[in-house]
C-alpha cells in the first residue's frame, strides 16, 4: 500500500502505531481498554437484582456482626445461669440461651468468628488451590499427571469425613479451623485453574514469552494466573459460603470453638437441645443467620459468573 495520504489524516483517520494504515481508527474512536472492560462487568453485575440483593445481605451481616456489639452492648464472657432462657423482652430483644448469653450478642459473636474464619480459609483453599492447579497444567506430562492425581485421590475422600478427622486431630480454635477448613477445600480450585491453564498455555502470547527466553516462573505468575482471574473470584465466592457451612457443620456436630467464643453453627447445636421446650430464640435466629448468609454469597458469585464470563456478557 502507497505511503500514507494527507488526506485520509486530514479526514479524520489516524493509523496505530507501528502497523502502518492497516489499523487506522477513526479519530475520536473509543479504543478497547482495562477500563472499559470493568466498566462492562460491573454493568452486567448491577442489572442482576439478586445479586444487589446478595450483596445488600453480605454488607449488613458484616455490619451487624462487627459494629452492632459497639451499639448493642451485651456481656458475652460470663454465663449467668439465672436469667437461662429468658423469652425475648425490651432487655434482651432475642431473649436468652441456656448459659444466659444474650442471644442477640451471641449472634453478633458468632457472625465474627463465622465470617472471618468462612474468608480465610477461603483466602488459603484458592492461593493452594490456584498455584498447584496452575503449576500442574502449565508443567504438563508426567508431572502433571503425578499433581492431578494426588488431587484426584483427596477428592475421593468425603469432604464431611476429612474434616470431622482433621477436626478431631487439631485443637477447636478459630485459627486451627481455619487451617483444617482451607486444607480440605483447596481441591476443587485447582481442578478448575488447572482447565483454565491447559488452555491458556498454548496461547499465542504465552509462545510469545517462552521463545523470548521468558522463565515458567514468570508465565505462571504474569501471564497464566492472571488471566484466570475471573475462575478465581468466582470460586473465592463459593468458597467462603462453603467454608461457613464447614465451620457451622463441624461445630454442629460439637468440633467447634469452645466457649465463651461461638459461632452460628454452636447455637445452632445448643439451641437444637431445646428444640421441644418451645425455646425458639435459641434456634432460628442463627439457623436464619446461616441461610442467608450462604444464599447471599452464592447470589453473588452467579451473578460474577456471568459478569466475568465473556460468552454470558451482553454486548
């Protein structure tokens, strides 16, 4: 093609840099950008109502859990056996359980411990879960098959039964709950990064890298991980919902903190003591607590499926 004309420059096309008039934009055109792209996805989240909703859920639990005990003052380290019970009144809005904790305060109490310890185990499952399933798809071969199938064999262990041994095994404290629960669910991410990364890895830009001398170290962590951020947040979503149903089923079954500390699911255990006495306040309030808390995450993380999914966006 013939040097460039004055005349197309003046009107109004520009050529990109570097590929002559092939790629010339209109000027003024609106170039494709990180900017552009955030803007779609949290475009696509806002016109999903449950997800406004989820989210509504998440930050209200998360308020209620943390800034309600500076309002609703209530003590929550000595039991007092002698208001036992107590049937909701302007004193006590949820009334009391069967030690004389506050029930409201109890909930409040227990949503900290439920949250922090539902985030961070679910902050541990995806950083394993994310390195080994990237490591493995991106080493391929032998190596690959030799990563997977350690997967694969703890997967074949029921996910309840690891973690009533591994709760047994370890002392009943928040952070060893945390460990216990992030070293059981960190599975299922990396089956799902390691999908990701067999497709990524044959990419054009990631050839690009190893022909230019690039390491695996700096494709796994500037090219393959990055780009699977959308899988990551996703499952980093599920991953908190299922970590508070781990956490409330394991102190359910009596392998959760031990007192004055609490979570959703010890009420819930307590409470279940009293199921035929007519004490209600000592049940539903954390069982509700639990299903919402759950629904909401899960509301979230499908309606960031299809933000972060390419093939579910409006365009």
């Amino acid at each position: 093609m013939s040097a460039l004309d004055p005349s197309q420059v003046a009107g109004g096309l520009v050529p990109e840099p570097g590929i002559g008039t092939a790629g010339m934009l209109p000027e003024g055109g609106e170039a494709f950008h990180s900017g552009s792209a955030w803007r779609m996805i949290a475009a696509v989240f806002l016109e999903n109502r449950l997800a406004i909703v989820g989210l509504g859920m998440i930050i209200f639990v998360t308020l209620f859990s943390f800034i309600g005990p500076f309002i609703y003052h209530t003590q929550q380290v000595f039991a007092s056996p002698n208001i036992a019970n107590q049937a909701p009144s302007a004193a006590h809005l949820l009334g009391t359980d069967a030690l004389g904790y506050d029930v409201l305060g109890r909930l409040m109490l227990g949503g900290q411990s439920s949250l922090e310890i539902g985030f961070a185990a679910a902050l541990i499952a995806v950083g394993i879960g994310v390195i080994w399933g990237a490591a493995s798809g991106l080493a391929g071969g032998v190596i690959d098959s030799i990563m997977m199938r350690i997967v694969d064999a703890m997967l074949a262990i029921p996910f309840l039964f690891a973690l009533i041994v591994l709760g047994a095994i370890f002392n009943t404290s928040i952070p060893e709950l945390i460990i216990v629960i992030g070293l059981v669910a960190w599975l299922v991410p990396a089956r799902l990064v390691r999908g990701e990364t067999l497709s990524l890895r044959v990419r054009e830009y990631v050839q690009a890298v190893r022909v230019m001398g690039g390491g695996s170290r700096r494709v796994l962590f500037r090219h393959i991980i990055p780009n699977t951020v959308g899988t990551i947040v996703v499952n980093a979503t599920f991953q908190v919902a299922d970590a508070i149903i781990a956490v409330a089923t394991l102190s359910y079954l009596g392998l959760g903190v031990s007192a004055p500390a609490t979570n959703w699911g010890g009420e819930l255990n307590t409470g279940l003591n009293y199921i035929f006495d007519g004490y209600w306040w000592t049940i539903y309030p954390a069982g509700v607590a639990i299903v919402l808390t759950v629904v909401a995450f899960n509301f979230v993380g499908d309606a960031m499926r299809d933000a972060l999914e390419v093939r579910l966006q409006r365009r």
